[in-house]
C-alpha cells in the first residue's frame, strides 16, 4: 500500500585474478597479511575464495576479506 517505487539493492565485489591465483598457489604455507585497519595476522593460509581468504593460527580460523588486505607475505621463521 506504498506508492513509492521499490529501491533494488546491489551487491558489488571486487574480484582480482591475478591476486587469487597467487594466493591459491600459496594455501597450506605460513603468511603474514596486513589489512587496511593497520593490523597484521599471522598463520597458515588455509582457503582462498573470490571474496575472502582464511588463515588459520593456533587451530583458530580469521576469515579476512579480501578487500581489506593491503598486502601478504611469506611468513619466514627465524631460528
């Protein structure tokens, strides 16, 4: 019983190929992944979709989208 016009809602994604196949060839090794708020997540790259990776540390999965990533880097173990 509104006159006003329906308003359509539109999800949009932005995709990075060449971003997605480098981290699928990276899934099972240790990164670091800086995000856009300055903060730094450390783990084993787990899964890597379109919209988002997974790193899991200390059996603790971080969903993090790939939007918020500024850049990642193998994780290199001094010892």
């Amino acid at each position: 019983m509104n006159s006003q016009p329906q308003q359509s809602v539109e999800y949009v994604s932005n995709y990075d190929p060449y971003v997605y196949q480098t981290l699928t060839s990276i899934i099972g090794e240790k990164i670091v992944v800086q995000l856009s708020n300055n903060s730094l997540v450390q783990g084993v790259l787990s899964q890597v979709l379109p919209d988002h990776i997974v790193v899991e540390k200390n059996k603790t999965p971080f969903f993090i989208r790939t939007q918020q990533i500024i850049w990642v880097s193998p994780s290199i173990n001094k010892g």
